[in-house]
C-alpha cells in the first residue's frame, strides 16, 4: 500500500469480533422555548469512554440530550510487518 510518500507492506486480517465505531451527538429537548430540533455540536470526544447517563430517573439540568449515532462498522485490520519505507520521486 502507498500512503503519500510512504510504501507500507503488510497483510489485512479478519477480526474475531466486529466493532461498532460511534458518534456522539447533543441536541436540544423539545420544549424548552428554543424550537430547535436535533442539531449536532461537532465535536463529538472520540479520545474518551463512552459516557452513559446512570441518573436516568433524574431530570437534566443542561437540558440537552444525548443520543449516538453509528458511524461504521470494522470487520478488518489491517497489519504492517516493517515501519514505512520512504519513497523519493
């Protein structure tokens, strides 16, 4: 594979056990005078654990609901037997 200027050789392998890759979203609750449906931030923290709201019988006070979206499914892997080989043109 050629990445850029960089040749990569290696081999692409099945995982035992597919994941899900998702995005989190934030928007508005109906209701609260804005009219603003579903929107979403943009900045979705991928670098973090995934957040779960464990006070569901309690009332939010941001008044912003959270909801995730799929954003892919891995089924493969892809790996490298050296580091990059530079490639000079």
């Amino acid at each position: 594979m050629t990445l850029g200027s960089h040749e990569l050789k290696g081999r692409v392998e099945d995982l035992k056990q597919p994941f899900v890759v998702m995005k989190k979203k934030k928007r508005k609750r109906d209701g609260d005078g804005s009219g603003g449906g579903g929107g979403d931030d943009g900045g979705g923290d991928c670098s973090s654990e995934m957040d779960i709201d464990s006070s569901a019988s309690a009332p939010s006070l941001s008044g912003a609901a959270v909801s995730y979206e799929v954003a892919g499914v891995v089924k493969k892997k892809m790996m490298f037997d050296n580091y990059p080989k530079s490639i000079m043109r």
